[in-house]
C-alpha cells in the first residue's frame, strides 16, 4: 500500500517552557525544512509559552494565537481575524516538563532507527517520527483545522490508520489502545457507540476504567493527540480576549494579568464531553495543576465558566486506532532503556555508528551515532550514544551512556559498568565552553524530595540516608529537612511521623562532618522543653513546628548540631513512648481481699536468658516489623535473684527502699509529698523506678490536685513501703531491671488489694517503663515473670500487645539443658549506655543490613523454637552461634576485648554461646559439649591471660516463674 500523501502543513508551532530553548528548537524545525522532511512553503515557529504554569491547555491557546496572528500578517490584515484558520493546516507541538537523558527534552531524543528513504542521512529523533506520523498517517484526510501534538510519547500508527472524516465537525481525539494496568496511572477516554465522549478518567478507579474498556479488554488511552475543526478552533481562539483566559496567553500576561492553569484534555475538552455536568466541571480541578495554592480555586472557576459558554456545545468525539501504540516517556531510565532496545533481538541494533568488534556487543542492545574502537563490550539491554570510545572498556547491563569521547575512555579502562546512567553535556558559562558529565543509578529517583516523603508515608524498607548525604553535600539540607518537617507534622501517624524526626537528626548529624562529639548523648536542655511539651500533649503539628524554630539557632557550627540531632531523637522517643502506652489497653486487675497493716507481699523472680530474636521486641522495631523472642527463665546458682516486698503503713507516706534483700543495706527514701516524687521520669534519680511503679500501679496520681497524704489516706487509709533487690551485678543482661518493675507491680498492687495476671504484668512494665523514660521491650519481663522456656510475640500493629507460648520439649530434655547450660560473668561492665540509641538510629534510617538483619532475627527464633521442640542440643548451639552474629550486626561494639578472647578459648568446649541480652559486657551463657562442665571450664580459663575478674555459674531452667508470698502463704498470680 501506497503512503498516503502528506499534509503540507501551513503552520508548525513547536511551544518551549524555557526562553533558552526557543533559537534552538527554530533552529532545529528549520534543519528538518532544509532536510525537506517538511514542505518550504510551511511556516515554522518555536515560540516561549508564555508562563509554566499555564499548562498544555493555555500553552494550546496562546500557541494558536500566535499562529493566528502570523497568518493574519501574511495574508496583509493589521488585525487578528480567524478567517486565516479557513484554509490552514495548524500542527502545534508542545514540549514540556524536564527530561534528565536528554539535553533538549523528549523531543530529541535519538531512536535506534534509520529512515533509509530520508533525503538525507541523519540520526532520527522522536520529533521526526512524530511529523513524520502527523504528516503521513494521521493528518492525510483531516479537513483544515489545529493539531495538538504532545511530544513526550512514542507513538506507532499504522499507515493507514482508517479514520474517517466525513460530516466531522468540532473535536476529535486520537486514542490508542492500552491495558487497564497501564491505564490506571494515565487518562481514559469513556465513550458511547458512535464515538461520542461522555467523560474523561485520569488515573481512575477500577470500575472507571473498566467502564470504558473494549471487547478485546483494551482500553483507548489518553494519547495527547487532539484535532480541532476550523469552528471549534475559532471558538477556543475566542476565549483569549476573555478575563481570566486572557492570562493564558502573552498578551494577557503583558496586560499584567495572573496566570491561570488550563490542561488540555481536563478543561478544554472534559467541557465538551457529554455526561460532564456543568456545576461538577466548574468545581473541578486538572490534575496536572497538582494542589498548587489554595486561592486559585476561585480563579479556575472563572476560567471553567468561559470554557463551558464557548465549548460546550462543539461535539467531542474519539478516533480509536486499535492497531497502534502509545508510550508516555517517563523519567524512569528502566523504562526509557526498554524503549531504546530490542530485548529478545539476536544481535544490537547499530545506526549511524561504525563498530570495529561488532561481536562485543549484547544482544538487544543499541548503538546510535558511535565510533568504537577496539574491544569495546556492551551488555544486553544497553545502549550507547553519541560517543567516541576506545576500548577496552566493559559496559554491562543496564547502561546508558552518551556523549563521551576518546578523552574519558581511558577512565573507564578496568571498570565494569552496570545499571548506570553516563552523561557528557557540552556547557557555556560566561562564554567558555566546556563539558560536564552526570552519573547516576538505573533505579535512582529523580524526585529525591519526593522520594523522601513517599518511602516515609509508604512506610518503605528503604534507606534515606544516601539522599541524606546527597543534599548535604550540595548544600541544600533545607529543603529536606522542610520536607521531613511536613511529613512528621501532617499524616497524624507517631510512626511516621518518630520516623521523620529521625531523618532530620540524620540531616544534621550528616552536617556536623564526623565533629561535635557522639551522636548518642542527653536531650534534655532546656531550650527544646517547649517544642517537646507540645508532642508530650499529642499536638504534633505545633510540636513540630517548634522544634523546626528552635533547630536554626543550632546550625552554626559542629558541636551545636550534634546536640540538635541528640534532641531531635529525644523528640521521636516521646513518639515512641505514645505509641508503647498503648499496651495499657491490655492491662488489668480484679480486686481481692486488702491484706492487713503491716502484711508482707513479698515477689520473687528468676532471671532470664534470651536464646534467639532480641532487639526485634524493641519498640519501635516490636510494632514496626513485628517481634518474636525466645526465652528461659533460669535461676542462678539455685536462687531466683530479683525480687521486691511491699505493705501497708500507717503514716501516709511512701517508703522505698534499694538494695540488697536484707535491709541493712539498701538506700532508703521517704515521700512525704508530691514534689517528692516529680524525678519519677528521671531513670538515674533515686528510687525512680520504685516511684513510677506506684503511679503506673494508680496508687498515686502526681497531677491530682490532692497532697499525696491526702491520697493515701482517702484511698488506703496510710501509706505504702516497697522494698526491691537484684542478686545480679549491674549491667548482667540477664533482664534484672525489666523483671524487677514487673516484681515490684506486682507486690504493690496485691498489697493495695488488687491481683494483676502476669500477661497484665507484662504489658505493665512496658507502660512503666515509658513513664520511666528507659524504654526498651519486652522481652525481659517475658523470659522473667513467665515460667520456663517460652517465645513471646507481638505484630506489627498498634496497639501494642505481647503474646506468650509455651514451647514444649521432650521428657528429660529439661534437666539435660541445666547439665549443658552455664552462666559466665565476664567482670564486664557494659559501658556503651547508648545501644539502643544507635540501634533506633540504624533502624530509622532502614539501613539495607539492618532491616535484613531485623527480618532475621524473627525467623531465626522460630528455628530456635524447632530445635528446642526437637531437643537437639548441637541445633540449638547452632542458633547461640548466629544469634550471636545477629547481635553483633545489630549492635556494633557489643563485642569487648576480652570477652572475644574469652569466647575463643571456650569455642572448643560449647556448642554455642552468646552475651546475654544486648552485650557489651555482663553474662556469658554457654551451652557445653559436656554436661557438669563447670570445674572443667574454670580451669580453661585459669589459663588464660587478660580476662579480668570473671565467676563461671550453675544456671538451671525455672519452672515457676513470678512468685507472690502473703504472709508465708505461697500463691501464684
């Protein structure tokens, strides 16, 4: 079949965004005239839409203005008349919006094709194809009117693409098929029998979309081709002399009108489609204009109303052509790649390039406008452009280069390149000319800010921490950190938002260069009181908004920063303290008979031992991803070592006491009043711990406006005495502190007549533990107050609840992990304090290791749970082992010296070992090849040198639990 014969074009008007652009894209519609790839007699113009923001509505009106004039000027009129548009063929095509892998736009970008019927031998461009489309096969047959022509796609038509013209009159919309997949991040035209458009979908529902598919399920995309009759285009051409519309046009904005919005396909033409009502259309807002200023919502309003009174009444209709294809070209390099290449070709496809080992390259790959000399490898799916390279050089898959020269070739000799954009760009500044070269990732965002805010909302596992860096580094933190701000402030989420304040702590860590000191530290100056006062009442709006205030009086130098950041974390542990108050919903007591005066409560505990999962019960990591920790509770040399007693006295004040069991030497406090007890919130206060449990317990309210004498006697006709102590060394990992709160809850609330069950416990301490400010899991109370060998569970959900199973083990298997199982104190303190800082921190930047790491933690408990079940001891030594490497992973520096050495001469002799809880110091537990292998083990470590003052310990699984003792009675709670 013949090619139809082309349109001579009266009028090609090529729109730019930017007034630089304007010489060029001339320049280039008139290379193509010379090339007689368009007619001589075509007038060619490249003209600056006249605002950005007008969009490719208003940038079509002010286009068709321009054209008008110019055919009124030729034809002699000192006016604009329409009659020009009676006899002209008008093609505008509009470039817009950047385009990072090509220095001119969409438009020109090089396809790995060749015209061998061209005049004249040329690299093709998507604009050739596109004229070459308008001219040949959809324009032939059209009766005099405009073309509207997007650029930003790749288009495929048929020679013939059967589009009839008979009796058209008003508007016409070009569609091509796509797939309802495809069509829900694009627009959809729905349309009736005879072709009539009744509505426009942009990125619509299901149902929408489905709505207008086809018999063969396709459905006729939105493809920014659009043709208006000569009378259509006169009514449109009139609305330039009409406020608002005027201000789409240059004349308007040389008025000094405001600009206004308009999209093509959802103003002009949604007002001509059938079921659109008219107070729905004049409400309504393109999308393409964004959310943009609120005000301008009354504006558009007025721009629509024109649009209906001149529009509405032309006929809108749809030319679908079933056997074509269109492609938006997005800033995705994945799919711009994809375009360029031929996945599936046996050979690349080569184009205006000579190659001298044609044989180096991939299959499916592109090479346009290259000379290659010597071996010079390209990976399938790859493609070069526009460069002189001397190999050897190895591209892999997954590139884009273009516009290097033999001059960069020698830095790429011994590098292979993969999944990467390369750029060279020719430059101007102040008149020398130069070169510059961009390199970036396949996969890279374009929209970094944006990018930000989406992985934050979304709650992706992806780290921000190179973005982070990126704008540091180019010395733009600002606008990130006001990104940061409006997602911490807006979604009302505490997860986000915690997640967000993180990210600004990075932000300012990141410009502090490795000075000011270490990230972990205090954050409790009193400059940030206000900013946290408000997060503290639950207004994270104001909260945010404070700390942003307060945060520019800490950039000026390292040491500032570092303690901005510090606080900044402190900001996002009182969004986590929130978020953990949610387990109160699973605490809960029934009241029973009030012990006497002077009645002893006495709790006691055994220790606990984690064997697999810890730090995934950390919040926010417990509610986050969800936890799952497997734990024994175990008695030390045949004793439970934690333990707290409470009763009734008869002067209304509290009493505490913090010590060892026998009294002689325990700190003692007395309350006599509120104030007495405000340092509650401070862990390192006296008795702080002793005073929070009597208010989580609700004994004692410190904003009640009662004395505190006043409460006590009202409620329990005298005051209380608590007494608490730990057999354990500070710091042993073994869950004293945790287990102690649950012990100490639990004597106060039975002595204030109210029995508590220990999963009520459990989630207690976690709320005690937040008005402490310590924070931390859950895992400890778990492993302490439940008995025996356990996991213990919570989802990744708010809010927040611990769940507990019991993990059956064969018959005897019990007593054979008390012959292998041994306790080591390695004489270490744990000196980093600042652990589960850091951890927080690498969780809230989703480092890639740490996330997977995370993930690994909760599957590998239930391994550990199977090889429990099983009773194997060399499986479960196993789990020690990698639960070990997990901890060290999780916790860089958990790991000391000596106890590396320590664990090295004892490697031989175990099946496994680890550091109790989060390292750094205080208990070894082993699990020996041999039972009653504690002498034999002393005298392995007798010979060593280095280790300090360690003690080996008989530790044996506890089948009890937390206990309570009323007056010598012995009573489970």
């Amino acid at each position: 079949m013949e090619q139809p014969k082309g349109v001579d074009w009266t009028v090609i008007i090529l729109t730019c965004q930017y007034k630089d652009s304007v010489e060029v894209f001339q320049r280039e519609l008139e290379i193509r005239q010379k090339r007689e790839q368009i007619p001589t007699s075509t007038m060619l113009l490249a003209v600056e839409d006249p605002e950005v923001h007008v969009g490719s509505g208003g940038a079509t009106l002010n286009a068709l203005l321009v054209a008008a004039e110019h055919l009124s000027a030729r034809a002699g009129f000192t006016v604009v008349t329409s009659d020009v548009l009676h006899s002209a063929w008008i093609l505008i095509l509009h470039m817009g919006r950047d385009f990072p892998f090509d220095d001119c736009g969409r438009a020109f970008t090089c396809l790995p094709v060749e015209n061998p019927q061209a005049p004249v031998e040329a690299v093709v461009c998507n604009l050739d194809c596109l004229l070459d489309i308008m001219s040949h096969r959809l324009g032939p047959g059209s009766p005099p009117g405009v073309w509207v022509c997007s650029t930003d796609m790749l288009l495929s038509v048929p020679p013939n693409p059967g589009i009839s013209w008979d009796g058209f009159r008003g508007a016409r919309a070009i569609a091509l098929p796509g797939s309802t997949a495809y069509a829900r991040n694009h627009g959809v035209y729905l349309t009736d029998s005879q072709g009539f458009v009744l509505d426009i979908y942009y990125q619509g529902t299901e149902a929408e979309i489905q709505r207008c598919a086809r018999p063969d399920g396709r459905v006729p995309l939105v493809s920014g081709l659009v043709f208006f009759s000569v009378e259509t285009a006169e009514h449109l051409l009139a609305t330039h002399v009409s406020q608002p519309l005027d201000a789409c046009t240059y004349m308007g904005l040389d008025s000094g009108a405001r600009p206004v919005q308009l999209s093509l396909f959802f103003d002009i033409l949604l007002c001509m489609a059938r079921n659109v009502r008219r107070e729905d259309f004049l409400v309504g807002r393109p999308p393409e204009m964004g959310q943009g200023d609120v005000d301008i919502a009354g504006y558009l309003h007025g721009a629509r109303a024109e649009l209906w009174r001149e529009l509405r009444d032309q006929p809108l209709t749809v030319a679908y052509v079933p056997d074509g294809s269109y492609n938006y070209m997005t800033n995705s390099a994945s799919e711009f790649l994809h375009s360029l290449t031929f996945p599936g070709a046996p050979g690349a496809q080569v184009v205006h390039s000579q190659v001298e080992e044609r044989q180096l390259l991939g299959a499916g790959s592109s090479v346009v406008s290259c000379l290659l000399e010597g071996p010079v490898q390209l990976g399938p799916g790859s493609v070069l452009q526009h460069c002189h390279l001397r190999g050897p050089i190895h591209i892999g898959t997954g590139c884009f280069v273009s516009g290097l020269d033999v001059a960069q070739s020698e830095a790429l000799h011994g590098l292979e390149l993969h999944d990467l954009v390369l750029q060279g760009h020719h430059v101007q500044l102040h008149g020398a000319r130069s070169r510059a070269f961009t390199l970036v990732g396949r996969l890279d965002s374009w929209e970094a800010l944006h990018k930000a805010r989406h992985v934050l909302e979304a709650r992706q596992d992806l780290s921000l921490r190179p973005l982070i860096r990126a704008a540091v580094h180019e010395g733009c933190p600002g606008p990130l950190m006001a990104t940061l701000d409006q997602v911490a402030a807006g979604g009302g989420d505490p997860g986000v938002a915690a997640r967000a304040l993180a990210c600004v702590a990075d932000v300012l860590g990141c410009m502090a260069e490795g000075q000011g000191g270490l990230r972990s530290g205090p954050a409790a100056n009193p400059e940030w009181v206000r900013p946290f006062s408000y997060l503290e009442c639950g207004d994270l709006a104001r909260g945010v908004e404070a700390l942003a205030e307060e945060r520019d009086k800490w950039l000026s130098r390292p040491a500032l920063l570092v303690r901005a950041a510090r606080h900044y974390e402190g900001a996002g542990q009182i969004l986590i303290r929130q978020a953990v108050m949610s387990a109160q919903h699973f605490v809960s007591s029934v009241p029973v008979e009030l012990p006497a005066p002077g009645q002893w409560v006495v709790a006691e505990c055994p220790a606990r031992v984690d064997f697999s999962g810890g730090w995934s019960d950390t919040p926010p990591l417990a509610y986050e991803l969800g936890g799952a920790v497997l734990g024994l509770a175990v008695r030390l040399n045949g004793r439970r070592p934690i333990g707290a007693r409470a009763r009734r006295i008869p002067e209304p004040e509290l009493w505490l006491a913090v010590g060892p069991r026998q009294d002689k030497m325990a700190t003692k406090i007395v309350c006599g009043s509120l104030d007495d007890l405000q340092d509650y919130c401070q862990p390192h206060a006296p008795g702080a711990l002793l005073k929070a449990a009597f208010i989580c317990a609700g004994i004692v309210s410190v904003h009640s406006k009662l004395s505190l004498s006043e409460q006590l006697l009202c409620a329990f006709g005298g005051g209380f005495e608590l007494h608490t102590w730990s057999e354990l060394p500070h710091g042993s990992g073994l869950g004293a502190s945790s287990i102690l709160a649950g012990a100490a809850l639990a004597a106060l609330q039975r002595a204030a007549g109210r029995a508590v069950g220990t999963e009520a416990l459990i989630h207690a301490v976690l709320h005690l533990e937040q008005l402490l400010t310590t924070g931390g899991g859950w895992q400890d109370q778990v492993g302490g107050l439940m008995p025996g060998i356990k996991v213990g569970r919570s989802r990744a959900q708010l809010p927040l609840k611990v769940e507990v199973e019991e993990i059956t083990v064969p018959v005897g298997f019990v007593q054979k992990l008390n012959d292998h199982l041994l306790l080591v104190y390695t004489g270490k303190t744990r000196l980093a304090r600042n652990l589960l800082q850091d951890v927080l921190r690498s969780w809230y930047a989703r480092l890639p290791a740490v996330v997977q790491n995370a993930h690994n933690l909760v599957r590998h408990t239930e391994e550990c749970a199977d090889a429990l079940r099983r009773g194997s001891l060399p499986l479960l030594g196993q789990c020690l082992t990698s639960y070990w490497e997990q901890k060290k992973l999780m916790a860089p520096g958990c790991e000391p010296l000596a106890v590396r050495r320590m664990m090295a001469v004892l490697a031989p002799h175990v099946h496994g070992q680890s550091l109790a809880g989060a390292g750094g110091g205080g208990f070894l537990y082993l699990l020996t090849k041999e039972p009653r292998q504690k002498e034999a083990l002393e005298a392995v470590l007798a010979k060593t040198e280095g280790l300090g003052n360690y003690s080996i310990h008989l530790v044996e699984v506890d089948t009890q639990g937390l206990s309570l003792q009323l007056l010598g009675t012995e009573t489970s709670a």
